[in-house]
C-alpha cells in the first residue's frame, strides 16, 4: 500500500506527548443512555463471529487483534505504533468513525479487547475515548427489554419441560397457547433489545484525520526500547529500574504454544509472568477488579511503581494493553505497551528468548 503519510521509526519516537491522562472507564448505567447518540460511537473489540453474535446497536467492529499491523515476518513499519498512520487512518474512516466523535471501546466484559481499542486510538491521538466496563454484558444486565426478555426465555424453557410431560390433550393444548404467547411476546421485544445478532452493515466512509503531529506514543514502546530494559533486567535482578510483564497463559511462556506465523515459541529473557485474567472480574462480570485486589496482583509480582513497566502477548492490542490499563488506573506512571509483543521479538532472530 502506498504510504502517503511517511514517518520513520525515529521521527515517532521522538515525539515527547506532555498531555498523557488517566484512562478513562464507563459504567453501563452511563453508557447506555448514549446508544444512539450521532455523536457517540461504540466500538466492538472482539472479532466478527462474536460481533455477529453480540453487539451494541449501531457499533462498529474492529477486531483489537487486526488493529497489530505487521510483515510475514513480525515487522513493525512504523512500531512503536500499532500500524502505519495512513493505513490506520484508512481503515478508521472505512468504519464511518468521525473525529469529533466520542469512542467507547467494549468488548463481552473481559477488558482484554476493549483495551486494545482503546491504545489503538489513543496512540493515533484521537483524545475523546471511553473504556465500557463490563461490555456488551453490563448493557445486557440493565437492559428492561433485555431483563424482560430473559424472564420470557426463562418461562419459554419451564413451559417446553412441562409440554414434554404433559399427556392430556386439552392441557397439551393449553401449554402450547402459552407457549406461542410467549414467543410472540419475544419476537415483538427481539428488535429493541440493545445487544443485537447480526453482520455489521456497511458504513459510508468518513473523512477522518490522523494528525501525524498530535500522535501519543506515551504508552506504548517498540522493540529496542524492550531490549534495554531486558539488557538491565539481566544485569540488575530485582534491583532494575525495569519490569517486563508476559500477559499469556503458560502454555504460550514455555514455548509449547507457538502463533503459526512466528518463528520461535517461549517467552523474553526477565519477563515476570502474570496472566491478564488476573486483572478482570470474572464473578462481577467487570473488565477490572476492585484497585485494591489488583493492587495485591500486582505487589504479589514484584512489580513497583518506580519503575519502567513494558507488558506484551501476542500483539499488543489484547491481553498486554489490559495490564498496562490496569497500571494506569492504579497510579502507575511508566508504563508502556510493546505494541511488538512475541509477533515481534519471536521472529527476530537477533533477540534472546527463554523457554
């Protein structure tokens, strides 16, 4: 692709960005007064079998895993960005998304893909950014019709087991009218529910701009950077001014699961292990836990707020971008996303692993 907005490695590390902020959450019970505002435009993280399942009416999908623009052999064109300026500015219009617009990343609940739309745009400098916590779910949950709906489902499910029992004929044919009651009850309620199924329609395209002057590189990091911080790591033990967290699971650490399109499995020398479920609230259904409980994870590994943290997985946009937004909600000022991660450094035959 031809790049009209040409930017070397060097000039984008260069930018010094004065004006980083804390990352900013949304309740559903906030978010869900704005479905539907022209001015409010909420992003799906998840992939587009899940969009076609689950999504916010009127949302966009754009998978974070797809937003990682690298060569067949892990290259960052424009790293520390997650794609070059004029690809991401490309492909942000073919979605319909307009500058002036607020962005409201989501996922299920998990936080993980959500996150990943977030870094995505902030790195690119687009300020007017929101983070759902608890997904499409927590819009489910206080949904009426949706609440209304599932109460329906739930007598629907009850009537069918006493339909399969039931050996009367009249009362057979009572339970079926209930039955039909019911699921046209449903069917009326089905499109007004806020979390609908369905195939992303098609977007009229946007004029979107990306500034290549206003682009935030405060968060995330390239490989090089990286390779510093595991040079002093190596030498300073527990005493470096650096941590590096592997947000995968073990399987991906050990080197016994390997992407097909990375050369090398393992895990980079000094990294400290801490898997992203950690972070989320599964019982609660929230893309975080409570700052004490994730303050706890985060003292528990050894990681200190004096210090220079990088968290990577397998693109950047996913799994590390959650650890690095969790920091960033409890204080923690350094704190970078390498947008690389193992896509990057497993391919690059001049970097260290350990397995």
């Amino acid at each position: 692709m031809k790049r009209v907005l040409k930017m070397t490695a060097g000039a984008i590390l260069s930018l010094s960005m004065l004006w980083g902020s804390q990352v900013q959450l949304i309740e559903p019970e906030e978010a869900i007064k704005l479905i539907g505002d022209k001015d409010v435009i909420f992003i799906s993280g998840d992939g587009a079998d899940i969009y076609s399942i689950n999504h916010i009416v009127g949302s966009v999908e754009m998978a974070a895993h797809h937003l990682h623009h690298s060569d067949i052999m892990g290259n960052m064109h424009c790293a520390p960005l997650y794609s070059c300026p004029e690809e991401a500015q490309e492909y942000i219009r073919s979605k319909g998304i307009r500058n002036d617009q607020l962005i409201i990343a989501y996922d299920n609940f998990r936080g993980p893909n959500a996150t990943g739309v977030y870094s995505f745009f902030e790195s690119f400098g687009h300020k007017n950014i929101k983070l759902l916590n608890g997904g499409f779910n927590g819009i489910q949950a206080i949904d009426p019709n949706q609440i209304k709906f599932n109460e329906l489902k739930k007598q629907r499910k009850e009537l069918k087991g006493q339909i399969k029992q039931e050996k009367d004929a009249a009362k057979l044919a009572e339970l079926k009218k209930q039955d039909d009651d019911l699921k046209a009850q449903m069917t009326a309620l089905e499109p007004k529910l806020l979390v609908q199924k369905g195939d992303e329609p098609k977007h009229e395209p946007s004029d979107y701009t990306i500034d290549v002057n206003a682009l935030d590189t405060e968060y995330i990091a390239e490989k090089n950077e990286v390779k510093k911080a595991v040079d002093d790591i190596l030498k300073n033990g527990k005493e470096s001014k650096f941590a590096i967290i592997d947000a995968r699971s073990m399987d991906e650490i050990i080197g016994e699961r390997k992407m097909d399109n990375v050369a090398r499995g393992g895990h980079i020398p000094g990294a400290t292990f801490l898997e992203w479920t950690h972070i989320t609230d599964m019982d609660n259904r929230k893309s975080f836990k409570s700052n004490e409980a994730m303050q706890k994870v985060f003292d528990q590994a050894g990681i200190r707020k004096d210090q220079t943290i990088y968290a990577y997985c397998q693109v950047g946009t996913g799994r590390s971008s959650h650890i690095i937004t969790a920091l960033r909600l409890l204080g923690y000022k350094n704190v970078k996303v390498f947008t690389g991660s193992w896509d990057a450094w497993g391919n690059d035959m001049n970097l260290p692993i350990r397995r």
